[in-house]
C-alpha cells in the first residue's frame, strides 16, 4: 500500500508499520532526510484531513507535506502524546496545553477550504437516531438541537482534538494532528478533550473522575472565553453525539455517558 508513495515522493521507511482501525502508517525520511509520516487511510474524514492541515500551514497542527489520493505526508512529531501526562497526573497542564493549541487553530485566516461539514451534519446521528435513546442521551439530544439552532463564532473546527491528538514536535511546540475539516461554534471544538484520555486506550480513568470534571470545565471556560453553561451544554451534546456511535458499533459507551451525566448534573446544579 506505501510503496506508490514512497516511490512518488522520494521517501525511505524510518521504523515498522503502525496500524490503526482505518489507517496504516509509516515512519519515513524524506530525501532531504527530515523525518516525516506516511499515513494511508481507508476512511473518509481521515482522507479529507489534508483541507485543514494546509489551510493551517503548519501553525498549531503538523504540516502537510504532500497529498494524493487516501495518503498524506505530513512532519513527523519527535515526542509523545499528552495521553501518559494526563494519566501521570499532570493534568491541569494537559488541558492548558490543548486550549492553547486550539487557539491557535481557530486565529482568523484567510477564507476556510471548500467542503468542510457543518455540525448539524456531524450531529446527524445523535438527532435522528437509528434507534430509541435512552432518557440520558435523550437529554443531550434536545440541548443539541437548541444549540445547533443557535451556533456562535463560526469557525472550521478540528473535530477531535484530545490527548492523542496533540504531539510534541520538539522546537515545534505542541501540534496537533487528524483534524476532521468541520465548520461550526469554536465551543464544539473544547468538548472531546472531556471524555480523554480514557478513549485513548483501556484500564484509563482519568476523565470520568468527578473532581477532574470540575477543575477541567472551570479551566476551560476561563482559557476559551467560554461561557461556562454554554460549555456544559455542548459537552452533554458532543459526549452524547460520541456515546450514539459506540452504541450504534455494539460498543460500550460508558466513559461518555459518564462526561454526560456529570455535565448534566452541573448544569442543573446551576
């Protein structure tokens, strides 16, 4: 599956294969010998990711090196991910570090890529659901709708942006990579980091823990100038959309509907 593109783009192999549910990569030289990924996907929103990472130009995300086709090339990150920081109990710091990164993905540019989708689009799933929900989901789905009707500081989105998918390129800094080319309220964007690093792999509990939600949320509002209501309301929404898909593979979902449930339970406390 590489060997096209390793041809095409002049790039010797630099370790093993990593294999992903949707995608293959490879760690590669360039023929000036900079590090770089090769990654092949069989995904679509994986495959669109190229859209943003060149609207970006390498300013809060890796930069793309080459496209064509399910492959991009993109700079290789030299360190880890904040998943084992998280985990380590450096938390606090994991979450600054990834507002700080969206901010800098949501600086004004020039006019957005064609083709990016709109949230009432991604949220498709959680509002017209293939079956009934359960009373906790349900809630979400009606504070989706209300904020969908009413989305605020229009902007593309990453989609997904948590502590796998934020790496340590070095004099880089913290970028972020995998974007899903969205387009809606800059407040989705601050949702996915809630329900991580416990989706990150198994055995992890950091996110489901009440007093982590706490200091997360009023972190966040006070990082993102969001409005700490508003935030809940889009995380109920966001962890219910994510809970809707675990349900729909006949997998559990139970780390999201925990981040749901506590942001409900904030948001009735008042």
């Amino acid at each position: 599956m590489s060997e096209p593109y390793l041809s095409r783009w002049r790039l010797r192999r630099d370790g093993p294969a990593i294999e992903t549910p949707h995608a293959q990569l490879w760690p590669v030289l360039t023929a000036a010998g900079e590090p770089a990924m090769l990654k092949v996907s069989s995904e679509t929103e994986e495959q669109n990711s190229h859209r943003l990472l060149r609207w970006w130009d390498g300013d809060g995300a890796a930069r793309l090196l080459a496209h064509e086709g399910p492959a991009i090339l993109i700079e290789r990150a030299g360190g880890d991910s904040l998943r084992q920081r998280s985990i380590d109990g450096d938390d606090d710091a994991c979450t600054t570090l990834l507002c700080q990164v969206l901010q800098r993905l949501h600086r004004p540019r020039s006019a957005p890529p064609d083709d990016l989708v709109c949230l009432r689009r991604w949220f498709v799933d959680l509002l017209q659901p293939r079956a009934a929900l359960p009373p906790l989901l349900e809630q979400c789905r009606s504070l989706a709708e209300g904020l969908l009707r009413d989305e605020r500081e229009i902007r593309p989105l990453h989609g997904d942006l948590h502590h796998d998918n934020v790496l340590d390129f070095g004099a880089r800094g913290w970028l972020a990579i995998d974007p899903k080319r969205l387009l809606g309220d800059r407040a989705f964007d601050y949702t996915t980091m809630f329900s991580n690093p416990d989706l990150c792999g198994a055995g992890i509990h950091v996110a489901t823990r009440p007093e982590r939600f706490a200091a997360r949320l009023e972190q966040v509002s006070a990082l993102a100038g969001l409005e700490r209501t508003r935030l809940l309301r889009w995380i109920a929404a966001s962890t219910a959309l994510s809970a809707v898909w675990f349900r729909d593979d006949g997998d559990p979902a139970d780390v999201d509907e925990a981040v749901a449930r506590m942001a409900l339970e904030a948001l009735a406390e008042g």
